[in-house]
C-alpha cells in the first residue's frame, strides 16, 4: 500500500501531505512519529495540507494536538492548509480552529510560512 503521508520540503519550512483516511491505525502513528521529529528542531515551521483527507478521527486529531504543543514549546508554528467541509466541520465542532492556523489552499499556508 502506498503511504499516505509525503513530507516535502519548502522555503521557510516544510509541508506534509497527507492523503485518505486517518483512524488510528499505522498512518496515524506514521504521522505522530514525522510530526514529533520535526518538532524537535527549535522554530521549525510546517504546513499539514490536508486537502486529499476524507476522514480523521480522534486518535487523528490527538496527534495534531500534540504536535501543535510540541511545535509550540520550541518555538515553531504548525499550519493546515486545505481542510474540505467536513474536516472543516470537525474543526470548527471541536474549536480546534481556535488553536490551529487554518489557510484555504497551500497557497495561502506557504506565504503565511514564509514572511
């Protein structure tokens, strides 16, 4: 099975794309290792776009939480770019849209990366 997770990197930072269904199981904990690697680097910014996510649960939505405090702690920034209405939806719910910098499309997320 391909992975759904792809790190890429990009000026100011680097972007993860992340693809499909995120329940729990060995994507997420692919996702949570990524994430808590990046977050050791001081001041390290990433983008999660998220535009290709059909579903996330609340394993899903702990490892983001968790990597937005890590980022958070060494002084780096986590953004998420391109969430479709029901991510949105979820978001907006669980007032996580209140924690996270949320961008439209990559666009938006990179130039908010990169200034």
């Amino acid at each position: 099975m391909l992975s759904q997770i792809k790190v890429e990197e990009q000026i100011g930072g680097k972007i993860i794309h992340l693809r499909g269904k995120f329940t729990g199981g060995e994507e997420t904990s692919e996702l949570n290792s990524i994430l808590k690697e990046l977050a050791k680097v001081e001041k390290s910014r990433v983008i999660i776009n998220m535009e290709k996510v059909s579903y996330l649960n609340s394993t899903a939505l702990g490892v983001l939480i968790s990597a937005h405090a890590s980022f958070a702690r060494n002084g780096g920034t986590v953004v998420l770019a391109g969430l479709g209405d029901s991510i949105q939806n979820l978001f907006m719910v669980t007032k996580l849209v209140l924690v996270f910098p949320i961008y439209k499309n990559l666009d938006e997320a990179i130039k908010s990366i990169s200034e």
